[in-house]
C-alpha cells in the first residue's frame, strides 16, 4: 500500500476488454493445493445472471466538450434545504454530460494485480456508487484517482482530458477532491483552516485570516450547515461534522468529483440522513460523487447507477441503483476466484465434553455487546464481518489485551483477563496490524520466534540462543519459510512469510488456541495458500483456531464454523457447510436480502 | 526447489557477514576517532608523549575519568534500548551521594555509605519508572521532573554545603590499585562486561529489545511491559547509585551540584556508540567507546591547555558527525541486506 507513484507498466499484459471471468489459473506454484479448483463455494457467479453483462460501458465517444453545469457557484439557498426528496427536474443521468471515464485501468502491486481492468464512468450531477468486497480493488482505484497510486495501464479521461495525476495535489487541482474513511483533518486547526489548508488566501505571506472565514461561511451555508463556526477547533466537533468540514475542504478546491469512501461508517442513523441531503444539494449544483458504502439500502437511496468491481475487474458497470435486484448485486460481488484454494480438510473437529475456548456474555462498551461463542480442539471457527463490526477488538479482548466490560473468556476451566494470563493458557495471537503489534522488524526471524518463548528456553535468566535458533529453525521448515535463515531480520521477509514467523512464534510456546486476525492481510497468492495449509494442519493437530477475516470466501473455505458479526453484535452462526458467500455478505452488510426487494 | 535451498544457503553466509561487518565497523569508527584523538595528542604534545610512564599515567588517567560516566552509561544504554530516555541521572547520583555522605550515615562506616547510595539510587529509580509505566508520564517529562526535583532535595539535605567524606575506606577507593589497575577502573570494566552479559545474554537484555523496539509486539507475546520498564529505570538508578560512590571517592566529598550534566553525557555517549534514541537497538561496548571518547577529548584539550569551550564545541561536532555516519551506513546496509 505503501509503495506509491511511478512504477513501470508491467510488461504487456494486454487487457481485452472483456476478460473472461477467470482467464489465467494456473497461476504459481503453491505447494499442496493440486486438486484443482474444487471448492467452487460461489453457486452464484457460474450461472451469470441476465442483465446486461457488458463489462465495458458503452464507447459513445463523448462530443461535448463537457462544461460542468455551471462553474459559477450556483446560488446559495439559505437555511432550507431545497427540497432534497425529488432531486432534479432536469434530464435524466444519462442524458448529463460524462465528467470521468476509466477504460481498462490497470495497478499491479508486487505479488497482486490490485486492479485487473477496471471500467468507469460518471455523469456530471450523479451519485455513483462503487461496489465490491474487501480486496476488489476499490481503496486502489480511489488512490488512482487522487492521485496517490499512478496507473500501470489503462486510460483515464476527466472533462475529456487525459488524466495521469501524480501527486494528490495535482488531483485535487484538477477538480477532483476525496474524502478518506478516516478524516485527514488536522484537529487542532480551526474549520476555516481546515477547509483551505494548504492553499490558503494570503496577501504578502500573511494569511487573510477573514476573507478566509468568510469563504468558508459561504462553503458551510451551501453545504447547508451555516451552524458551523468558521473559527471552532475541528477537535470539538462530531464526525458528522468532521465530515462537513471534509466537504468543505473539497468545494474550497473547487471540486466537480467528491470520492467519499464509506463515509457514513462514522455516522449514526440520523447523521446519515443529513450526509445524503448534502449528497444532494452537491449533485444538483452539477458535482458527480463517487459513493463507496456497504451498506446496500444506502445505494438504493442516494445512489443513481452502481459499478461492482471484484477482483480488479468490473463486473457490471452502469447498473440503475434502485432498479437493480440485489441478488443479482450480490452475485456481481461474489464468487470464488484465483485467490481463494483451499486445502481439503481432512480432520474435523475433535468432540470434547468441555470447549477449549468459551466466552459467556462479552461486552465492551461501544465496541461490542454480549458476545458468546465457544471454540473446541481441533476446530476452526471464523468470525465473518465488516472492518468496524467490532471483530478485532473482540479478539483482543478474548487476549486479555483489552479489559471486558462484562462477560467472562474461560480457556481450559481457567478465567483469562492478561495476556500473560491467556499466554500461560495456551492462547496466541496473530494481530490485525503485523508489523505494528507483532514484529520486531530488525531482529532476527528466530527472536521474533522466540518472543514468546524465549524465557522457556533459558537457564536461570541466560538465553539459550543455540536452542532457540534449532527450535525456530524446525518450526520454519514445518512453515516453509523463505528465505529458511533464521537469522536474518523479519524486515527483509515478505509478507507472507512475515506472518509464517507470527504465527510459528505460537506454534514454539505450544499453543492450544490460536486467534488469528486477518491472517492473509498483505499475503501474495501463493503464501496464502501456504498459509490456509498451515491453519489446516494446525486444527488437524488439536490446536483450535479462531480466525477473523474481511473476505468472506476465506472464512467459508477455511472454517468448520462461521459466526458473522454486525455492528457489535453476533447475528448469526452455522456450519460453513451451509452457508454461502451470497448469503453471509448479506448477513455482513444488514440483512438487505431477507427485506423485500425489488424483483 | 534444491537450487532454491542452495540459494538460500549462500545468501544466508551472506548477510551473516554483512550484519557481523556492521558490527566491527560501528565499533571500528569509534576506534578511529580515538586513533585520530591520540595521534592529534602526540603531534600537539610530542615530549609528553615520548615518556613512556608519562603515557602509562595519562591512560589511567583517562579512563580514571571515564569511570564513573561510564557506569552511568551503561544503565543509560539499557533506559534508551528500551524505549526511554533517563534525564534525572546526574540528580539521582547528587542526591545518592549527599545522602551517603551526612553525618548520620558516616556514623555507619562504609558499608552503610555504600549500601544508602545504592539504595537511595535504585529507589529513586524506580519512582521514576513507576511514575512512567504506571502513571502513563512520558520519560522526558517524568525524569525532567526528577532532575529537578532530586537535586532540590539533595540541597536539602546538604543544606548547600559540601560534605565532607571522613571515611578512610570510602576515600581510598579512588587510590587503590588492584595489579597495577585503578580500583574505579576495575569497577568500570566489571560494569561493563556485566552489562554486555545482561544485554546479550539473557532474558531481561531479550525483554528490553523487545520492549524497545515494539512496545505493542510484545505486550502481546505476554511480556509484562510495564513491569520491565520499573526495572530499567531501577537498573539506571543503580548505576548512578555506584557512580556516586565513585566520584565522592575521588572528591572525598559529596554536594547537590556534582555530576552535573551527566544525562546529556551519557545520552551522548550512547548515542554515538549506536545506540538507536527511539530504542530497540544499541550496544553496551558501542556505549563504552563513546565515553572514552570524550573523556580522550577532555584529556587533550586538558594537555593542551585550552579552554572548555573549545572542547563544548568540538563534542558537539562529535555527536552530530557519529549520528550522520551511523544513519548513512544503517540505511546503506538495510538495503544491501533487502536486495
């Protein structure tokens, strides 16, 4: 993610414009996975549905030199909101000139084509939302567009123009303004600061501290949040408002596309409804928005067309957001691709009287409420939820990381509430954030190895570097860790082979239970087969595995037992076996599914 | 899959060489600067240098003056791996000698001196870490206010005036010599090599890197963090503790203001011997050589006669030189080991 701009094209790889939904699969040698795509979990996307499946919008070549509505500042309406329930009297979407178009894009990322041929495009004064699952490719194309990643291959236009923005200033400039999940705001500055940070009006060097509160007066009353003082720390407002000012920022640029990604993640219901009324004062003055949400029932409502992407690729561009059924919405998102092969299992769980893991009743105020699950030897349990549905900081706290409100975490008969608690049970952790909570990026693979353990090796407070080195270095081969030095720093390793050291730092300690947060984050394809092998044969050795991950194909295929987690809450648990894809990113993302639909 | 393993294998001796020349060459710099030091010493003062018991004297001499800095680096060194930083240093030894030194505590002979200086440093010490992992104070704030604080107290106790230290035994520490070697050199190389042993060896040196270099990574292995952090700052007290047995030895007396600047000393020393100010790496003979270092500066220009804000100067270049040498070749290195 880091790695940003000017990367050579990859060698050409050319990009038809239809690509076959799977064209290459053979692709690298991951050990251990020969039998061929079996698993196959997706019923939905072999049977394609019937509406129109042209991937590539359609090339009418667009003549209109593309003058956005009015580049005046159309006229302010005070106070009322100008009437947000029917949006516009003038032509329908199709007929507003095309502000952006993006044909066959394409960013390749050492290990991972992130994007794989992705087709766009947006209408002046529409709301255009972008759908697809964790790892699609969306936070790529967002980066692309502001700038931040450069495309590989592939071409942008924006009002007609070849668009190749290689800073996030440049982007910004050129009229195109992204609003991150997390807010890039500085909270100690004021909102007018805010809002023209990094270009602000100035006479002589000196700020002109009122012309610029009086410009963002008037940004915040269009935005229809005159309330709003100019001169307020951004610190003491909401997120709602934070997203105000984030707004703000981008019409102090001038920006005819706003790239809002996820943004009512932050938002309570009623602030939800405010966003969308911004949503629509900006489309009607002629600003396109791209719309990047879970949350279906939101695109219904405020969205005009949908691209789905998946795998880097659109899957279907165009589609109305209100006529389209959402089954056909989910089949788009949804069904097994190259990344996904999992081993065949070969053991199941082991029958107990007693679970190795139970969690009765956990609670953490705002982060999670009465949470119960249990986990037995040689069982695989997957957590299925979105990123903020409270799955992390539920691992964390079943650690012992974080301290329960309420509820008891019971291993093997014993409470559990430190780590070093949950550590001398037999519980280990592979964190979300690898290289921040798990590495020591400039020590060697075995001390990391030995983290946890080292103590154990030593006499009287003297390490045994000889017998931790012997140890880390069996645990490594059982890994197949490459390069298979165990001297070398963690920092030269990839990812995947960074977490191999994670996860063999538990397997030294003789771990019972292993709690694995998003185990493939980062991980190039083949690793992560490597990986699935890895948890596989770990269950089928007794040890229970308790796993959370974002992509829903990797908790079906890799559990015996699925919990899916919604805003702090377990709504729903099953066999793996009966459960699929569709039907759990529903469940994930509020039950849009069992409500009625339009057929 | 063979040619992989046999790739691997010459990679492997690869990089174990690269990481072994690292080190050499961080303590090899260190080496050189105090090669140039002493060559400059001989072409300054070439008749003092051609008399060999003259040489002898001043070596001792040398590293006579290093003692007691140096002991204060090494607990320095362990506070910096692990992810702190110890400005109260200078004060806990003020206060640990003042109080060794009152009449009260004389009337206890040595043993009692010795046994208050090491406590009173090592409780100081660990105020401080409980201070920093228990009240969530940030070590430059917490240690600031400790510097302050203890040297306050320290006047307080003295009551302004230098003590005067009677004790025969204490005060023939500075003198003694053990084969030829002074007595606080003796007790510098102990410091040291038990240092390098705790550092290396064993795990509370494991627990500090660890701690240091990712708080979080190993909170999560089941590290007791907070608990080890105490330790540090009671190691670092203990230190001081000695070091103020140390210089009332050689003062045969004790005040609030000795050791003064000592933290900024020893953080330097630390520093140009590669010891990382963010934590999580460093070197106790890295440490040893930057002491010497300025103690060799602080000779020469003691030889030469010249005046202390010359030397102030040429430290200061000394810092910035080691740091930019050191940044250099740690990124030079981390991408030939990357390659």
């Amino acid at each position: 993610m880091t790695t940003a701009n000017a990367r050579p094209p990859t060698p050409a790889q050319p990009t038809s414009a239809t690509p076959p939904p799977d064209a290459a699969l053979p692709l690298d040698a991951a050990p251990a996975l020969d039998q061929a795509p079996a698993l196959d979990a997706a019923p939905a996307l072999d049977q394609t549905p019937a509406l129109d499946a042209a991937p590539a919008p359609d090339p009418t070549p667009p003549p209109d030199p593309i003058p956005p509505p009015d580049p005046a500042p159309p006229p302010i309406h005070d106070g009322h909101p100008a009437d947000p329930v029917n949006p516009d009297p003038d032509p329908g979407p199709e007929n507003r000139p095309v502000v952006l178009q993006l044909t066959d894009v394409v960013k390749t990322f050492p290990g991972v084509r992130a994007l794989d041929g992705v087709q766009l495009e947006v209408r002046a004064g529409e709301v255009h939302c972008l759908l697809g699952q964790n790892g699609a490719g969306k936070s790529t194309l967002i980066k692309v567009l502001a700038g931040v990643h450069l495309a590989d291959e592939g071409s942008i236009s924006w009002l007609g123009e070849p668009f190749a923005p290689t800073s996030p200033q440049a982007a910004m400039r050129a009229g195109i303004a992204t609003i991150y999940q997390e807010l890039d705001l500085v909270d100690e500055l004021s909102v007018a600061e805010n809002a023209f940070l990094g270009h602000e009006p100035h006479l002589l060097g000196f700020n002109r501290r009122r012309l610029m509160a009086y410009e963002t007066k008037k940004i915040l009353t269009r935005l229809g949040h005159p309330e709003i003082a100019a001169r307020r720390l951004v610190r003491t407002l909401p997120a709602a408002g934070k997203q105000v000012v984030s707004m703000a920022r981008a019409l102090s640029h001038d920006a005819r596309l706003i790239v809002m990604d996820e943004p009512s993640a932050v938002l309570a219901h009623d602030e939800v409804a405010n966003l969308f009324r911004i949503i629509r004062e900006l489309t009607a003055q002629g600003i396109a928005v791209i719309y990047i949400s879970h949350r279906l029932e939101e695109i219904r409502e405020i969205g005009d067309r949908v691209t789905v992407l998946k795998d880097g690729r659109t899957t279907a561009a165009n589609l109305p957001a209100r006529g389209t059924p959402t089954r056909d919405l989910v089949s788009r998102m949804t069904g097994r691709t190259i990344e996904y092969v999992f081993p065949q299992r070969t053991a199941g769980r082991q029958e107990h009287d007693q679970p190795l893991l139970e969690v009765a009743d956990l609670t953490r105020e705002g982060e999670f409420a009465d949470v119960s699950l249990n986990v037995h030897k040689g069982e695989i349990v997957g957590i299925a939820g979105l990123v903020g549905s409270g799955r992390s900081e539920l691992l964390e706290t079943i650690f012992g990381a974080r301290r329960a409100d309420s509820g008891t975490v019971t291993v093997r008969g014993r409470r559990v509430t430190s780590v070093g608690a949950a550590v001398k049970a037999g519980i280990g952790m592979a964190p979300e954030e690898r290289k921040s909570q798990a590495l020591l990026l400039d020590e060697p693979v075995y001390r990391n190895m030995t983290l946890a353990s080292f103590a154990g090796f030593a006499h009287v407070g003297f390490t045994n570097t000889a017998g931790e080195k012997a140890a880390a270095g069996a645990v490594a081969d059982q890994l197949e860790l490459r390069p298979r030095d165990v001297a070398r720093p963690v920092r030269t390793l990839s990812g995947g082979n960074q977490q191999k050291v994670v996860v063999g730092r538990w397997l030294l300690g003789g771990t019972r239970l292993l709690l694995l947060d998003e185990p493939t984050r980062g991980v190039d394809v083949g690793a992560r087969a490597e990986l699935y092998q890895v948890i596989h044969d770990l269950a089928a050795g007794g040890v229970g595995v308790l796993l959370v991950s974002s992509e829903v194909p990797e908790v079906l295929g890799l559990s015996d037992r699925v919990l899916v987690m919604r805003e702090g809450r377990m709504v729903h648990e099953a066999p793996a076996a009966e459960l699929d894809e569709a039907t759990v990113l529903d469940l994930v993302m509020a039950g849009s599914l069992l409500e009625g639909e339009p057929a | 899959m063979t040619t992989e393993t046999a790739a691997d294998k010459t990679t492997a001796t690869e990089t174990k060489a690269l990481r072994q020349t690292e080190g050499l060459l961080r303590n090899l710099g260190l080496v050189g600067v105090l090669v140039v030091l002493v060559i400059i010493g001989i072409v300054t003062r070439p008749e003092l240098y051609g008399d060999a018991t003259w040489v002898r004297t001043n070596v001792f001499t040398i590293l006579q003056q290093a003692s007691a800095i140096g002991v204060v680096t090494v607990g320095m060194t362990f506070v910096i791996i692990g992810g702190g930083i110890d400005l109260s240093v200078g004060a806990i030894i003020a206060i640990a000698g003042v109080w060794s030194t009152t009449v009260a505590t004389q009337s206890y002979g040595a043993a009692g001196m010795i046994f208050t200086a090491l406590v009173v440093g090592i409780v100081v010490g660990l105020i401080n870490g409980i201070l920093i992992s228990y009240g969530r104070l940030v070590p430059f704030i917490a240690t600031l206010a400790m510097m302050v604080a203890a040297r306050g107290l320290a006047a307080q106790i003295s009551g302004k005036q230098t003590q005067v230290s009677g004790n025969a035994t204490i005060n023939g520490i500075a003198t003694t010599k053990i084969l030829g070697i002074p007595l606080l050199v003796v007790i510098l190389a102990v410091v040291v090599a038990a240092g390098w042993v705790l550092l290396n060896r064993t795990t509370f040196g494991r627990r500090t890197v660890a701690v240091g270099g990712n708080p979080e990574a190993a909170r999560l292995a089941g590290i007791n963090v907070r608990r080890h952090t105490v330790l540090l700052y009671a190691l670092s007290g203990l230190c001081c503790g000695l070091a103020a047995i140390m210089l009332t030895s050689q003062a045969t007396s004790a005040q609030a203001a000795m050791a003064n600047l000592y933290e900024l000393d020893a953080i330097a020393a630390a520093i140009i011997g590669g010891t990382l100010l963010s934590g999580g790496r460093g070197t106790i003979v890295g440490a040893l050589f930057g002491v010497l270092v300025f103690s060799t500066i602080t000779n020469l220009f003691a030889i030469n006669n010249l005046s202390t804000e010359v030397q102030n100067m040429v430290k200061g270049a000394i810092i910035v030189a080691a740091v930019l040498v050191q940044q250099f070749r740690y990124r030079s290195l981390t991408q030939l080991l990357k390659r």
